[in-house]
C-alpha cells in the first residue's frame, strides 16, 4: 500500500531554518502536477503563437498603410500629370498662332530694313517679351564664363562657371518637376515651362525648391555648388530640351551671349 502511494502521490518535504518550526510536509498528486505542467505548457504555447499572430497582423496593417499612402501619392502625380499635358496642350494651339503673327512681322522687318532679323534680337528688344515670353527660358540662371560648350551628345548643355553658394535662377515662369539627387549630376532641378520647354539646372550646393512648385522667372531655386561624380569644381551645369531633343542653350541665354560680345 505505501509502494502504491508512493507512485501516486510526490512528497515535499519542507525544512524551515528555525529548528524550532516542525518541518511540513506537502503531497501532490502526481495527475495532478502533470494536469498544471500541461496547462501551463498549452498556456506558453497559446502566448507565442498570439504574440506571432498579432507581429503578423500588425506588420500587414502597415504595409497596406503604406500601401494606401503609395497610391494616394502616385494618384496626385496623375493628376498634376494630366494638368501639364492639358496646359501643354493649351499652350501648343496658342504657341502657332505666335509664331505665326512672329514670322509675318520678321518677314515685314526684312523688307523694310534689307537684311535679315535674328528672332531672339526680336524677342530681345519685344515690348511685350516680360508679359508673353517669361514662359520661354531666355533668362540666364547665373552670370559667369562658359567652361564647356553644348556639343551634343557628348555634352548636353552648357557649364557656366561662377563662385560657389551662388544663387540659381529659374531661366522662366515653370512648374518644378524634379528636385533631388542624383548620382552623377548630384543636387538638380528639372522645369517645365508652358512654352514647352524643360530646362535642367545640375551640380547645385543645395535645391531650394520641391516638385510640384510653380515658380517665376528669375526666382532663386537653388545655389550653386560642384555636387555629384561628373563635377570637377564649381558651376551650373544648365540644359534647354524641346520635344526630348537638347538645345543649345546659347541660343536662348542672351545675357551671356552678350558678354562675349
């Protein structure tokens, strides 16, 4: 019988340090600390697995937060997308009835005077150039000396080299379409004005304005800086595109043409 009880039940023994306390003596069943063993087990295993799950739930809540953010911003780009082509548009209809009111007066000045007039002398010396062609990048973003001409492809548009930390300024009246880093080019700024032209302003200390700003001709956007690998020292590296083809920026920037004058 004591053999029997002994399997069935687990002793403990108790000694407290005072010898005059008598020792105490528990007994458990042994069915019954393999019952809370089980529970206890069950009880870890059922922690774990709630905590995974909610890591699991809560990861997925983010991502599809980030998800909805993701998509807001790509459908606000869509719609900034679809109003510069419906200005584009706008702007192309109008562009060829300027032009074509430009070439009747050239074709008249010719006449007149015998010899030929260059069409940015005109736009020049326009009284209504500040009101109708500030769209048109015909301002020089800086003043300085060219270091190296267009010479498409190899060189895309022109460096004007000036002091670092000088201001940039918009060539004309546009919408900011890009500004940030590249590798190469470093800190740059890419525009977009209702003439359809693009300008691209490169090696910046430092942008000053985000994608998305309107901004007028003259205003400063960036400093002028030697960011990026293909930057050897100071200066703006300045480009004019039409129709994804470069133009020679020379053609448009009247204020350094004169200089060299």
């Amino acid at each position: 019988m004591h053999k029997k009880d002994k399997k069935r039940f687990l002793n403990i023994l108790l000694v407290p340090d005072n010898q005059e306390a008598p020792p105490k003596n528990f007994r458990i069943r042994y069915a019954t600390l393999n019952l809370i063993i089980v529970v206890l087990a069950i009880t870890f295993v059922g922690l774990v697995f709630g905590i995974v799950t909610y890591g699991r739930v809560l990861q997925t809540a983010l991502e599809k937060n980030e998800r909805d953010e993701e998509l807001v911003q790509l459908r606000e780009q869509l719609k900034v997308g679809y109003e510069l082509q419906a200005q584009l548009d706008t702007i192309k209809a109008y562009k060829e009835k300027v032009r074509g009111s430009l070439q009747g007066y050239i074709k008249f000045a010719e006449k007149a005077n015998g010899h030929a007039l260059a069409p940015e002398r005109f736009l020049e010396n326009s009284p209504i150039k500040t009101s109708m062609f500030t769209s048109l990048p015909l301002k020089s973003p800086v003043i300085g000396f060219i270091s190296q001409e267009f010479d498409w492809p190899k060189h895309p548009g022109i460096d004007i080299v000036a002091p670092a930390g000088t201001p940039v300024q918009a060539a004309g009246d546009g919408t900011v379409v890009f500004s940030g880093w590249t590798q190469k080019y470093g800190y740059s700024i890419i525009l977009y004005h209702p003439s359809g032209y693009l300008t691209h302003y490169r090696h910046n200390a430092r942008n000053l304005v985000s994608e998305f700003q309107v901004v007028k001709q003259g205003d400063v956007i960036s400093l002028l800086g030697s960011s990026g690998e293909s930057s050897s020292g100071p200066h703006l590296h300045f480009e004019v595109w039409k129709n994804g083809k470069p133009r020679n920026p020379r053609l448009f920037l009247s204020e350094l043409n004169s200089l060299g004058e």
